[in-house]
C-alpha cells in the first residue's frame, strides 16, 4: 500500500498576545489508500490546525507534507483538486437547494454541466438526500445537513478526504448512519482523515488513530493495538471507610506486584490497571480484605481509548483538561 | 479564461442569494428612493439650490450616494460567509482566488446599476431631464468608485472578522464622508474651510461630477477631476484588497 498523506514534523505557531502558543508542535504520521484514519485529542490539542495545513488553508511553519503524491507547500493548487475538506461549519448556502449547493460545488472544481449533474444524482442518492435534494438547506435537519456537506466534499471525487469534527452536534443515531456513509465511502477507495473528540468514534470507523494532545502525538495505531498497549484491563474501587481506608489502599495496591498502576480516578475513587481483570479480581479482594479495607464499590472494565489517552497524558478526555491529581507508577 | 468562468458562477450565487433573502436590497433601494420623496420638496424653496430643476441637481447626488452604500455594504457579507464557512468551503477549491474577491462585486455592481436606472425612471417621471451622454459618463464614475468602496469594505471585513467592529468602522465614516460631499446640500454654499476639507473626500468629487454631468455639462472640470481622483483611488482600493485577501485566503 502506499501512502496518500505523508506528514513530516509539522509545526505551527500563532502569534498571541500572551506570546507565540504552539499549537502544532512536531507531528509526524503517514496515512495509506483506503485508510480511515482519525486525529483524536481533546479540544485545542491542535487536530484542526493539522487539518487546515494539510488542506492548504493554513502555511506550514516548518515540515513538510505530501497529500496525494504532492508537496502542499509548493503544488497547493494541484493538491486542491485532488481533496476533498468538510469544516466543522460546513459552509452549504442556506438558501440554495441542497441540489444547487452540490452543481455549484463540483462547477468550481472546473467540471461541466452535463458532468455535475449526473454527479450531483449519484451522490444524492448515495448519501440518501435525493428525496429533499430540491428543498432550501435551511430546512434539513442535523443530519441531512451534515450528508450534504460530505457530499459538497466529494463531489469531484477526490482521493483524499478531510473531515473536521464530522459527527460533532449530532445524535447517537445519526451519528452512526454517518459512519456507515463514510465506511461505504472508504470502500469505494477514498482516503479518510478526520478529527475527533468522541472516543467512540475514534473506535467504532477509524482503522488507525493518532492521539493528539498540546500539539504533540501521543500515541498512534490501531484502536486494538492501542488499547492492549495499556495493558489489561482496568479496575475502579471506592473505598468504603473514612479516614486513612483510601491511602491504605492505595500504599497496598501500589505495591502489589500484580498491578501495574495507579491513578485516582475521582475524589474517592481509585483507578489501576490489572494485566488480565478475571485472574487479578480475586487476588485484589484478597489483598484488600486481609488488611481490613472495606469497599463500597469496584468495576472491572476492558480498557478503552480513554484509558490509553489517560495512561499516556495522565488526564481523561472525557472531562477535557484538569489534570488527574496525582499518579503512581509501580 | 478561468477567472471570468469562476467569476460568473460565483457572481450568479451571489446574485440569487440577494434574489432569495431580498431584505437587504429593498432597505438598499428604499433609502435613495425616501430620499428623492422626502428630501426634494425641501430643496425646492432653497436659494441657490432650489427651482424648479431641483431633480436635476438632486437626483445625481442621490446616485452618488447609492454607489457609496451599495460598495461600503459589501463586508457585511464577507463577513457573513467567513462566520458560515462559506469562504472556506470555496477556498479549498481550485477556484481562482481573485474570483472569489470579484464574484459578489460584480454582482453587487449589476444591482446598483439596476437600482441607478429604477431611481432615474422614477425621477424621469417627476421633471428629472435624462441626459443620456452624461449619464453614461456618470455610469463609469459610479462603478469606479462603488468597486473602490466595496474592495476597501470586503479587506475592512477580511481584517475585522467580526461584525461589530466592522459596523463601527462603516457607521463612523458613514456620516461625515456624506456630510463633506455635499450629496444633500452642496458644498459651494458653505464655508471655505468646509470646502478644503472637502477636497480630502473622494466622494465629493463624485457628487460634484454628478451634478454636472446629470444636467449634460462635460466642461468646467469635475468630470475630469473625477476620474483623477477615482482611478487611483480603485486601483489603490482594489490592490489593497487583493492583497489582504491572498493574505487572508491564501
């Protein structure tokens, strides 16, 4: 397989008036035909300005990337034809047809009229919006407006697929029927690259993931490798007596040769990583039990890409951003 | 070649646009028309600029005053598509650049010509003399300078990015750029120093050339005058445009 977007240390700096911030600091990937590849990192951890540079909508400070075989630095109007981008705002005319948005769209990319409009039918009904396709846009709802705004992405048929945020703002059910577009899409041999903050998202579509965090990659591969990376399976327990109950837990768990770290996980919670949950479960009560701590509560959960976003940055992606409290490494 | 097809497919959107959410054409065609209604009559028993031929000296005035609102209120939709990610979603297109920056202009262009001639046929049918050569003449002035006004408005919008400053910005030029060009009263019946000051506003030497030309008068100067001051004024307007636009959208 070769690879359709090729990045090699990219850097970005925005000027601001706290100083320059470095949004993208060092990132390196490469991504091959016919991937679904996801950014995934919390709010500012710099996926959209990636994105953007990879799109030619934003200079490159230093590095380089090739996107389809070229340089976007030096061929930005050749790459232009060859990708397609769908920003988190989308952009569709509000007072065209969904139809007009898409003729006017794969017009701009140079194409003739008797072209686009057989495009323009085939990609409404791929994208299931043929039944409103001559409705204003102003009247779709959530998720037919997200489908038209793939569609104003691919109607050229690029190689490559940029997508910011896509399922963003949607419910769980449109959600999905978004993905199974993009997979229909992917097998139809388009490249996909897309950020995202949802940890399901990143799982369930994206054959390999960069985690993304202050601008830098903080792990990347697939969702399985991942997430065996971790190691295991992690436990959360409440400890159930006040006074020293919770820091005699964590002395003893620390300890324990078959855990291999531990985190607290809430304000009474405490979080740590088993290799294999069934065997250490038992072993863990036992320990427990012998030193008298009491519990008010323990799960047992295979790890998911929250858990490798908190082993590797020490913080959950689910709240966002608070650094965790303190963290011991056996 | 590419620039003129991108150009027209993107004049056509703007244009339909416009036709769709027509609010803002009619409150841009109501102001010179309330104007011409409300305004006239109290001219009429002024010295020096009353009469009987009142429409003749007024009504160019109003035209050059429509070229001014119709370019300054190009921004409000530069901005309005920066904030929808319209100007994005065109800008990872090949599309020509300056297509973009030229395609809603152009549209705005035609609408005000529709407008000049909806406002002299009006004006026709209340005394206003049509002279055919001087409006014509008149024509190319105000379609300079509206494209002026309107590349200084969209780089405003593009350097802005938001809509309040962008409006203070407008609003705050807005009242003394009509006052010192004499678009209601002229400026030859105020004090000199109004008068100088006036020669720093390009607008007046638009309304000063409308005057003349709107009653067929090509000698005296103004004409001349105009275009010496308005053709720089695009090239400059529009340069700098093009420049914070490629900077902007690159």
């Amino acid at each position: 397989m070769t690879d359709v977007i090729d990045a090699h240390d990219l850097r970005k700096q925005f000027a601001s008036r706290g100083g320059p911030i470095e949004a993208v600091r060092g990132v390196s990937f490469a991504v091959s035909e016919g991937e679904i590849f996801g950014f995934l990192g919390p709010n500012g951890a710099g996926k959209t300005t990636t994105l953007r540079m990879l799109t030619t909508l934003l200079p490159i400070d230093s590095g380089s990337a090739t996107v389809a075989g070229l340089d976007v630095a030096r061929e930005p109007e050749n790459v232009r034809k060859r990708i397609g981008y769908v920003s988190q705002l989308g952009g569709a005319d509000d007072l065209a047809t969904g139809r007009e948005n898409l003729q006017l769209q794969g017009r701009l990319y140079g194409r003739e009229n008797d072209y686009v409009a057989a495009r323009v039918d085939e990609l409404l009904t791929l994208l299931d919006l043929s039944s409103f396709a001559d409705r204003r846009v102003k009247t779709y709802s959530g998720g037919q407006r997200r489908r038209l705004d793939v569609g104003l992405g691919i109607v050229h048929g690029p190689e490559v697929l940029f997508l910011d945020e896509p399922t963003t703002g949607l419910d769980p059910q449109n959600r999905a029927n978004l993905w199974e577009h993009l997979r229909r899409l992917r097998e139809r041999g388009t490249t996909i690259l897309l950020t995202t903050h949802y940890l399901e998202e990143a799982d369930a579509l994206c054959d390999r993931v960069m985690i993304i965090d202050h601008g830098e990659i903080v792990a990347e591969g697939s969702p399985r490798e991942l997430k065996r990376e971790v190691v295991g399976d992690s436990v959360v327990l409440r400890v159930a007596e006040e006074g020293d109950g919770h820091e005699r837990a964590r002395a003893l768990l620390t300890t324990a040769p078959f855990v291999s770290s531990v985190t607290q996980a809430d304000d009474d919670q405490l979080r740590c990583y088993v290799e294999d949950g069934a065997s250490a479960l038992p072993e863990l009560l036992r320990l427990l039990d012998s030193q008298r701590v009491g519990l008010r509560s323990i799960s047992l959960s295979e790890p998911t890409l929250d858990d490798v976003f908190l082993a590797k940055t020490g913080r959950s992606l689910r709240d966002g951003g608070p650094a965790a409290r303190e963290e011991v490494t056996a | 070649m590419k620039l003129a097809r991108d150009t027209a497919l993107l004049c056509r959107r703007s244009t339909l646009e416009n036709l769709r959410n027509p609010v803002w054409l009619f409150v841009g065609f109501s102001t010179p028309l309330l104007y011409l209604a409300l305004f006239t009559p109290l001219l009429k028993n002024i010295p020096y600029v009353g009469g009987t031929d009142v429409l003749d000296h007024f009504l160019p005035a109003i035209l050059a005053l429509l070229a001014w609102g119709s370019g300054t209120a190009m921004g409000f939709g530069t901005i309005f598509e920066l904030q929808a990610g319209v100007v994005e979603r065109f800008r990872v297109t090949p599309t020509s650049r300056l297509a973009l920056l030229l395609g809603p202009l152009v549209s705005g262009l035609g609408w005000m010509f529709l407008f000049d001639l909806l406002l002299i046929g009006v004006g026709a049918a209340f005394g206003f003399h049509v002279h055919v050569a001087g409006l014509l003449v008149l024509g190319v002035l105000l379609g300079l300078f509206m494209l002026s006004m309107a590349g200084f408005s969209v780089a405003m919008a593009l350097l802005t990015k938001e809509i309040s400053s962008f409006a203070a910005v407008i609003n705050g030029l807005n009242l003394p750029v009509l006052l010192l060009a004499g678009v209601l009263l002229p400026i030859s019946i105020g004090p000199d120093w109004m008068k100088v000051l006036a020669h720093f506003n390009p607008l007046y030497y638009l309304v000063t050339a409308a005057r003349s030309l709107g009653v067929g008068t090509f000698s005296g100067g103004a004409t001349w005058q105009a275009f010496a001051v308005l053709v720089p004024l695009a090239a400059i307007t529009l340069t700098w445009a093009t420049r914070v636009y490629r900077r902007a959208v690159a």
